[in-house]
C-alpha cells in the first residue's frame, strides 16, 4: 500500500513559494488539523477492530464449548434411551 502524504510532504513536493504558501495559509492550517483528527480517528478505529476482535474470539470459543457440551449431552441421552425404552423398541443390530 502506498504511505500517505502528509501536507508537508505536499508542500514539500510542490516547492511551493512564501507568496503560494500565504496564500493558501488557512487551507494549510485545515489540513493539518484534520490530519490530527484523521490520525486519532485511525487509532479509535484500531483499538475498536482489537477490542472487536478479541469478543469474536471469546464468542468462538464459548460457541465450540458449548457445541461440545450439546454433543456430550447428546450422547448421554441416548444412551439412557437405550436403558429405558421398553425391549421392542429396541433394535439390536447382528
């Protein structure tokens, strides 16, 4: 990805003169300012995706348990099926 020119880098680039950067004075200062915005709203943003990232891992983690505690579960029922349900019903398998 290519890095983000800041507006210094610009202005830098462009060579621009003390008349060109006068002029354009007030643009300059909006810039920089947004830039300090852009790059605590980049930094927000990251430390939400982290955040977001470790409750999906928690939820993952608590759905496989759970999955495993239902299959074990599942299990034991029919194995007490087995016990209970009356000698017809039953099918035994040679």
């Amino acid at each position: 990805m290519k890095p983000v020119k800041t507006i210094d880098d610009l202005i830098r680039d462009k060579d621009l003169s003390a008349e060109e950067l006068e002029r354009h004075r007030e643009l300059i200062e909006e810039c920089r300012a947004r830039e300090v915005q852009l790059k605590e709203y980049s930094r927000a943003t990251r430390e939400s995706m982290r955040r977001m990232t470790e409750e999906l891992d928690k939820m993952n983690r608590t759905a496989e348990e759970l999955w495993q505690e239902a299959q074990r579960l599942s299990r034991r029922v029919n194995g007490i099926y087995l016990h209970v349900a009356p000698a017809p019903m039953r099918k035994v398998y040679h």
